[in-house]
C-alpha cells in the first residue's frame, strides 16, 4: 500500500509545469514503496492506517507551531491515542507542532529559523515550491501558508516522510504540500520549472556541493527565486 493520496497528488499536479511529469512521479514514487529498503517501513505504515479519523475544527499554519485542530475536536481517550502514537514516530526533529492540542516540542526550534528565512523570500503567492531536505514538512507547510499553490517536499528518511502522513491524516484535502521520499538525484532528468526552490540545511553535507546547485539551477524556472540557507566560514581564504 503507499500511503500517499496519490490521486489528490495527482490532482495537485494537474494545470502546474510539473503535469508533464506528473506519471514519471508517481511511477518514482510507486517503486520506493515496492521496495523501502527500511526495518521499520511495515509498523510505521500501520500506525498511519490506526490513527483515529477526526476532522480537525481549525488549521492555522501560520503559528510558529502551526496548529492542527482544537482539543475539544475528540474525546481525551482519542487524543491519548494520537499522542502516542505520534510519540512511536520520534524523533521530531522539526517543529513545534499543535495537533489537537497536543504540543509536539521538537528537537531544534524550526520557527525561529523560518522567521529569518521568510523575511528573504519574494511572494509565494501562486507559486510551485521544491523543499529540498524537507525532513517532516515544517516548512513546507509555512510555505503553503504564505499561499503557495503546490510545495514538493523531498527528503529519502522514512522516519520524516512518515512524520508528515500523519500529519496529512489530518489535514485531508485542505493540503497543497507532499513529502516524497526522494533525494534531489531523483528529480535530475526532470527539467520541471519550479518557481521557487529551498534548500535550506542540506549543502554543507554534499560531497559535491557544486552538483547539488547545477541540479537545482535544472530544476529552477528562468527568472526563479532560489533560497539557500548553510553554514558559512568566515575566512579570507
């Protein structure tokens, strides 16, 4: 089974300069479910398909923990169960996350880089998104918030990619945002024309930095904004 909605993903592609693409996706996407290459693939596919149905009454994405219905939308017993099982999916690394009520305190504080990053970005108003590394899909959600009409998360851990399903188990068909689980070498022979494209955390770890930007200056529309976030050394040399 993939967990992912593909036909709501589908639906998303449709009318964006992805929608060429859309079947070489989905073919992508349907092979690294075949084969997930990870211990834990089956129970955590499971804990998705266990997570009670419940239509959340508000979703704010604009919070710094961006907020996933209210705690009177379930009963306590109900919301226990969502606590634990989102506590079986850690570490959080991104966030903070509000589902429910139920406040997930992530590893490193997401919102206070975002708040630096957001005041870099152009309008995203309309706009077709890459996240590169995009762990759970904190930022990206951020990003549809600021009215991106579809944001393409990728990131190759299992663990982050199941993080954002359940949180997609939630938001339903109010979502512009999916996590894939790919690294960006999967997207090379995609010349697709992203507006807007993030990567934000990732360059210091590439053995070749220099690859990673050519791939991203394929990827990006002319006349594209591209966000890089990295450490820097401060040294003349």
């Amino acid at each position: 089974m993939n967990p992912i909605n593909r036909s709501l993903l589908i639906k998303s592609l449709n009318n964006t300069v992805l929608e060429k693409f859309k079947m070489g996706l989905i073919n992508q996407l349907d092979q690294k479910y075949t084969n997930p290459k990870h211990g834990n693939f089956n129970d955590w596919e499971k804990l998705i398909e266990t997570l009670p149905e419940v239509a959340p009454s508000i979703i704010d994405l604009k919070q710094g923990a961006p907020v996933i219905g209210s705690p009177n939308d379930c009963t306590a017993e109900i919301r226990e169960s969502i606590k634990e099982n989102l506590k079986t999916l850690s570490p959080w690394r991104k966030g903070p996350f509000n589902i429910f009520g139920i406040y997930i305190n992530s590893e490193w504080r997401s919102d206070w880089k975002w708040s630096r990053i957001a005041s870099c970005v152009t309008d995203l108003k309309d706009k077709t998104v890459l996240d590169i590394g995009c762990s759970n899909g904190y930022y990206a959600l951020r990003m549809q918030a600021m009215g991106a009409k579809l944001v393409i998360g990728i990131d190759p851990t299992w663990l982050y990619v199941f993080q954002f399903m359940a949180l997609q188990r939630f938001l339903k068909n109010t979502q512009r945002v999916f996590v894939l689980p790919f690294a960006l070498e999967d997207l090379s022979d995609t010349s697709a024309g992203f507006d807007v494209i993030f990567s934000m955390g990732v360059l210091y770890h590439q053995q070749q930095p220099q690859t990673h930007l050519s791939r991203i200056h394929h990827l990006l529309n002319a006349g594209g904004q591209f966000i890089l976030e990295t450490l820097i050394i401060e040294d003349k040399d």
